[in-house]
C-alpha cells in the first residue's frame, strides 16, 4: 500500500503536468476568435491552430446546439499545427466552432462563440490607413453609428516586426469585436483604421451581409518592408540604405512587417486587399515604385492562395487610395505625383495588364491644409472610402457601375489654331477654368524641353480644349495635374458629370491619335 501511494506521489505530477503543457500546447491560432468573421462561399473557411504532434483535432461548426459539418486532421508533426477546411457556408450566423483534440486518450476541447460568415477584406499601409475614426471629420457623429453595424466585425494587428518570417501573429491589438465608440477611436493612429472602417460600412450598406475587417498598418513605413524578400529581389531592389525623410518614421528594414504583420494571416481565406502607402516612398526608391507596388500585389496573392489552400482567390481583388496631397515646402516636388503614377504601374488607370483585378480611389482633390494631423493626414476618409467601395462593388462583386473618373482617350494637336484638344472616355463636367493644372512640354529646336502651363480655353461634354499658345517650339507631351498640391478639397478642374469622380492625374506624348494605351511617364 505504501509502495502505491509512493508511485502515485512520484507519477500524479507528472501526469498534471503533461496534462497542462498539452492544454497550453492546444489552441486556435491568434486571430481565431470569439466574433469573428469567416469567408463565405464559394471559398471554404480555414481554421487552424497549433496541438500536440500525434494527436487528432475534430473541428465542429454548430447553430443552436446542432451540428452543422465535422472536420478531422492531425497535428502535423514538424509544425505542431493543424488545419481544417470548412465547407462553403452562406452568409449569416451566429455559428459555435468547437475543436477538440484526443492524445493518448486524453480529450481537450475550445470554443469560439458569435462566429458569422460573410466577405473578409484586409486593409493595410501606412498613416493615412492608420487613422482612427476619432481623427476624421464629424468623429462624433461616425463614432456613434455603430448599432445598425454589429455584423461588420473588427481586428486589428499588433505593431510588430521580425526578421524572419512568422507562422502566427505574436501580439494582437484589438481581437474580433463588434463596433463600439471606444475600439473604433480607441487613439489616434491606433484603432480603429478609418479608412478600413468606413469601407465596411459602405459595403455593408450594399451586401446587406457580414463583413469583417482586419486592420495592419503602420504609419511612415515605406513599400519595402510590407513586401517579402522575393518580391524585392524580383524588383532590383538595391541595397538597404538610410535615407533620411520627413515621411519615414516608423519601421523602414526590409520585410520587417511583412514578416510579423501580413505572412502570419496567410492561411486565412479572404475576399481582397485595401492598401493606402506610398508616402515614405517619395524619397526612397521612388523610381522602383512602378515594380515594387505590382510585385507586392502578385506576391500576396500568390501567398494568401497558397495559404489558405487555395480557397482565397490567387487574383482576388485588390484597392489601393492614390496619394492625396501635402503643403510642400519645396516649390517643384516631383514626388508625389510620381508615385501618384507609379501607383498605376505607369499606365495612368487601373485595371491594366500589369494590375489586373485592381481598383483605384482618386484622392488628390481631398487635402486638408488644417489638419491637426499635418496636410500630409487629410481628415476625409469617407470620400476616400466611398470611392474605395465603388471600386470594389465594380471590380470584386461585378456590379455595372462607375467607379473612376474620366480619362483621356485621343489628345489631338491644332498647330495653326496654337490649340490642343481633348477628348475624354467618359462625359465630363469642368467645374472651373484653371490656368496651371494642365502642362505641356515645350521643345525648342535643340531638343530642349520645359513644362508650360496650358490654360483652358473651351469644352463640352466629352471634349476639353487647352491653349498652348504659351509654347514657341513643339509641343510634344502633356500632363495633367502634376504636382503635389493640384487643386483646394473637391475643387479639381475635371471630374465625371455626374458622379463626382474626379479625373485622376495623367502624363502622356501628344500624337493625333493618342489611345488609353498611349499614356506614358515623360
């Protein structure tokens, strides 16, 4: 007897103890959690987490105490991971999922509760997607409507970086919550992004059906530490070196949040991407932009179907916000308008063959000179989100509706008139004469060229006449709004007639017969 309580004394610990480390060792990954939201059909859902090599997880989707579907897998050995596939689900919900995992006849079971299906967007970036619903125009107001949204559900990443890829998040901001005053402006640039918020609601407003949002931006950090290291490379990238810039103040090493911030989501399905970055890019490998922006694109998608198995589309669609403007101390900065057109891959509009699938939010026509913020953190996020959720409508969920501005379809050249006309794709309204914002560059004939101003002369619905008699040589390219600062908030010359999208910037050669596919950075 004495002997029995001695090897009970000596093997009882042992027991608890393994029985706690498998406990500690069974669990969702980080963002598997209460009020989430899963992607509905026709991806299946992907759940994962991590367990003990050997052991077994059934994965049950319940409503209302009754099963829906079971899922088994095993713990992969060399990961300690698990992973399961849900059938396509409609969208709705509150669902239950219940995983359990048996080892050595040993049962521990998790639970998430309040889980809904529906369409999952990522919003990443820098500052201007960072900004809380707090720091927007009519905050208050914003911050107060949540009750007719509990369905479009938000998370919100950890700032974190790593040198190495990571397989899970290692900290977590915000876990899955349903709306409130105080997660939606929480701080200023910590969370809620507003951008992404706005965007929600916008599409929740159409759909009429969960949505859930996951926020991971980081203000002042350029491209390339979004972007993985193969990505770069297929880019050219050079060499990391400090360059100092007003726009880079956060983290600036190279794949440092891709690492922590983006890689570790890469088994969740998703339905596309909201991206608003380029700033910090103004200064640092600015002319590399026109790669490393589609690269980051093609490399995460290919990742996320990858991931998740392919339930997340390999061309899912991905937004982007086109730079606003800031007070420039510098009278001629070329920078952002370059990444303006960078943005487009060069060509000036999205979709194009370098950027299928891809939708593109206006916002130059949206500075704020008294931002408390600085001019750089223009308040008016819901024009920027609105625009933002026309694009998705068209580009994500087929919708027949008009989601950019007007473009230039031929631009021909009246030399004896000292005229230039254009003719657009789309009609056009002119809510003002301007002088300035349209520039042709100016050859003489030593092939010597400068930008003038080519003042408006006329239009009509789908035609706008420039006068370029300013230009004793030979008018050879034209450009439109080119410059940091083109026009006061909503106050740009050229916009749709009656969508209020305005005509995004373009630079282009001026022939007789100048075609979508003809406009070139000069």
């Amino acid at each position: 007897m004495v002997a029995l309580e001695l090897v009970l004394w000596l093997v009882l610990p042992l027991i608890l103890r393994a029985h706690m480390h498998a406990d500690a060792d069974f669990r969702f990954a980080s963002y598997i959690d209460n009020y989430m939201v899963l992607q509905k059909e026709p991806a299946g859902a992907v759940i994962w987490g991590y367990g003990i090599p050997g052991a077994t997880v059934t994965v049950t989707l319940c409503q209302d105490q009754e099963t829906i579907m079971k899922k088994v897998t095993p713990v992969k050995a060399y990961t300690n991971s698990w992973m399961v596939i849900l059938d396509p689900m409609k969208p709705g919900g509150p669902y239950e999922v219940v995983a359990k995992q048996t080892f050595g006849g040993m049962n521990l079971t998790l639970r998430i509760h309040d889980v809904l299906f529906g369409d999952v967007w990522l919003c990443s970036g820098q500052s201007n997607m960072q900004m809380t619903v707090s720091q927007i125009f009519n905050a208050t107001r914003e911050l107060s409507n949540t009750a007719a949204y509990q369905s479009v559900r938000i998370f919100v990443v950890s700032l974190v970086q790593a040198e190495q890829e990571l397989a899970d998040l290692a900290e977590v901001d915000l876990p899955w919550s349903q709306p409130t005053s105080e997660n939606l402006g929480h701080g200023d640039f910590e969370y809620m992004s507003a951008t992404c918020w706005l965007f929600g609601r916008y599409l929740y407003d159409t759909l009429q059906y969960p949505i859930g949002l996951v926020s991971s931006s980081w203000g002042g950090t350029p491209i390339e530490a979004w972007s993985s290291v193969r990505s770069l490379k297929a880019c050219g990238i050079p060499k990391q070196r400090f360059i100092p810039s007003d726009y880079i103040y956060g983290p600036n090493e190279y794949s440092v949040l891709w690492n922590a911030m983006i890689h570790p989501l890469r088994n969740m399905a998703l339905k596309g991407v909201i991206w608003y970055q380029g700033e910090a890019n103004v200064h640092l490998n600015m002319d590399l932009y026109n790669c490393t922006f589609p690269a980051l694109i093609k490399d995460w998608r290919q990742t996320f179907h990858l991931g998740s198995q392919g339930q997340t589309e390999h061309l899912f669609p991905f937004g982007f916000v086109q730079l606003s403007s800031v007070l420039s101390s510098v009278d001629r900065d070329d920078g952002f308008p370059q990444i303006r057109w960078h943005q487009t891959a060069d060509f000036g509009y999205v979709p194009n063959r370098r950027m299928p699938n891809t939708f593109m939010a206006v916002a130059m026509d949206l500075c704020d000179r008294n931002s408390p913020f600085g001019s750089i953190h223009p308040r008016d996020k819901q024009t920027v989100a609105y625009r933002l959720h026309l694009g998705a409508r068209a580009v994500a969920y087929g919708e027949k509706l008009l989601f950019q501005g007007p473009l230039p379809e031929e631009i021909e050249l009246w030399a004896v008139k000292g005229l230039l006309n254009i003719t657009y794709t789309q009609q056009i309204q002119v809510q003002r004469q301007d002088d300035k914002i349209f520039e042709i560059s100016c050859c003489d004939d030593h092939h010597q060229c400068k930008w003038l101003p080519a003042p408006m002369n006329t239009f009509s619905t789908h035609t706008l006449v420039l006068s370029i008699s300013s230009c004793p040589g030979t008018p050879v390219a034209l450009r439109y709004a080119w410059t940091t600062w083109p026009c006061e908030y909503k106050q740009c010359p050229v916009y749709h007639a009656s969508s209020a999208l305005p005509a995004p910037p373009f630079t282009a050669f001026i022939t007789n017969q100048m075609l979508l596919n003809d406009l070139v950075a000069v």
